[in-house]
C-alpha cells in the first residue's frame, strides 16, 4: 500500500519543481530586462553626449579661428591696440553663435574670450602670456555649457537615476603668425598667412 502512495506522490513533486523553475526564469528574464534598459539608456545618453561635445569643440575652433584672423587690421597699424582687442572679442562671440551645439546658439562671456601672447604656438604647454599687450598675437576661447553660462546639457534616459543634465565645456586657440607674415602678396621672399575663419550653419 505504501508503494500505491508513492506512485501518486511523485509526479506532483515533479510538477511542484516544474513551476518553481519557471517562476525563476520569468523573475530571471525581468531582472535582464531592467539592466539591457539601463545598458541601452546609458549608451543613448552617451551618444548624445558624444555629439554634443563634438558641436561644442566645433564652435571653439571657430570662434578662435575668427578672432585671430581679426588681429589683421588697420587699428592694429595705428596702434590701436583697445579696438582690436574689443574687435576680436565680438568677432569670436560672434562666430560661436553662429555654430550652434544641440540646437542653441552658445553664448559667451568676457571671460570666456582671452588674449595673449605665445612665443611657440606649438608648444602646447606654454602658458599665455599677458605682459605686452601689443604683442597679443593669440585667441583663447572657452565655451561651457554650465549653470550660469548657458545650459547643462540635458540627458534622457539617465533622469531614471536622478541625473537630469551634465556640464560641458570646450577651449580653442588659435594664433595668427604676424613674425611671419609681411604682406598679402606672396613673393619669394614672404609668404602669405594661411589662416581664414570658418563656420557652420545648421
């Protein structure tokens, strides 16, 4: 009699297990659910990110590019070093709204617009240096994208964890040769600047 009860215990432990384990797969294939999300979130925001960083070194370049080239002047011949300098700042302000990062035109301030000198432009752990403004022959240009100068950037999936945006920030120098520059002609014996603005419009 006892082996008539054992017969119909068995097949209900086999079906008690059977349940018990596909309860753990469905929980299992949930807990893979919610990390390939935050994988996927995480790789979107990152991309953005990417993208944003890209626009945002774009614009330096630009503005930087722009205000060096803005050193050739007129004013610059008549000694008048405060229009040129005051000419450069608009111009780099200017050429960095015209390259627009995520959609916005970035905007500077006057700090985020330095002139200076460099003796070896491709040195690039030379400080600049401020001693005579005459001889200002480089633009260094920041563009952040903070509290308080324009925006964080703003993230998408990445507010499920309580991040709504980051900073970023770029810098650009650009510096115009005039020790090597005596005129536009190009002749044997000078050569000519090999430096022009440039941006992009969106």
């Amino acid at each position: 009699m006892s082996g008539t009860v054992d017969s119909h215990r068995r097949p209900r432990l086999r079906k008690s297990r059977n349940r018990k384990r596909k309860g753990a797969v469905v929980v299992l294939a949930a807990l893979l659910m919610v990390v390939m999300t935050a994988v996927l979130a995480f790789a979107i925001d990152l991309g953005y990110l990417m993208a944003a960083r890209t626009e945002l070194q774009r614009a330096a370049d630009g503005a930087a590019l722009a205000g060096a080239w803005e050193m050739v002047s007129d004013d610059l011949v008549r000694g008048h070093i405060d229009d040129v300098h005051l000419a450069v700042r608009n111009k780099a302000v200017q050429y960095a709204a015209l390259n627009p990062v995520m959609q916005t035109n970035p905007v500077l301030a006057d700090e985020d617009v330095v002139l200076g000198y460099l003796a070896n432009p491709t040195d690039r752990s030379e400080p600049l240096s401020f001693a005579n403004s005459s001889e200002y022959n480089t633009v260094l240009v920041r563009i952040r994208y903070a509290s308080g100068s324009n925006q964080p950037i703003s993230l998408f999936f990445a507010r499920v964890m309580g991040i709504d945006s980051t900073e970023l920030s770029a810098e650009a120098a650009a510096t115009f040769p005039f020790e090597n520059v005596v005129g536009f002609r190009v002749t044997d014996d000078t050569g000519n600047a090999s430096l022009m603005p440039y941006y992009r419009q969106g």
